[in-house]
C-alpha cells in the first residue's frame, strides 16, 4: 500500500504529471522510461511509513519482504556497474576485478537475490540495460 499507494507511485506520478514549469510532456507522462526516480520513490515511501511508525505491527511489515529490499539494492548496483562497465570492487567475494557484464549480472541475481526463474533473470537484465537509471 505505501509503495503503490500514497505516498509512494501514487503520489510520485502525480506531482510528476503536475510539473508543467520543470518538464515536458514525454518526461511528465512516461515514467516507466525514469526508474530511478520511480523506485526511488518507493523506496522513499516504505522507509518513511517505517519511520512514521506505520510498520509497529510485525503485520504491515510481510508487504516489504527482505527479499525485495535486496532485489532493489541489486539493481542498483547492477545498472551503475552494468552501464558504466564498472569492475566489480575487491572484497565482494564476487568476480573481483571483473567489469560487469550481462552474464555476470545473472550469476550475480541467481546467487545474491535467490532467483531461480530463468526468464525473470533474463527480464531483469533487460530491463537494466534498456533503462537507464
């Protein structure tokens, strides 16, 4: 609810549609093509529900599952590395020196963030490559 809902996307795509002064029509109306900014917000959302106390209750807490937060953590280092064509740093226990690549990329999903589905793998390294941010 607080990441779909308000205040998350609800409210991040409505003030991104009102911004008439700072943005043009595709930038205002085609949010998919923004994910930083997007998920952005919704990591924004969850974390200040947190704060506010919203999650108390252990309940309101199985709507953000562990497994999502490291997903999220994932793709960004996945899309900084994979489009800057980064070396994966030393200490990580990963490829160390190795620049990223869609491969390892991957590997990297299957192993740190228990994702199994070949094509949902597959669909997340897509998603990074063919949208920036």
């Amino acid at each position: 609810m607080f990441q779909e809902g308000a205040s998350g996307h609800h409210l991040q795509l409505c003030v991104t549609t009102l911004n008439t002064a700072t943005l043009n029509r595709f930038q205002r109306l085609s949010y998919e093509l923004h994910l930083g900014h997007c998920e952005g917000w919704r990591l924004y959302a969850e974390r200040l529900m947190d704060e506010l106390g919203y999650f108390a209750d252990p309940v309101r807490r199985l709507g953000m599952p562990a497994g999502g937060q490291q997903l999220r953590a994932a793709r960004v280092v996945l899309g900084i590395g994979l489009h800057l064509r980064l070396p994966i740093p030393a200490g990580t226990g990963f490829h160390e020196g190795e620049r990223w690549t869609p491969q390892l990329g991957r590997e990297f999903l299957t192993e740190h963030c228990g994702l199994s589905l070949a094509g949902f793998v597959e669909f997340e390294i897509d998603r990074y490559l063919g949208r920036a941010g």
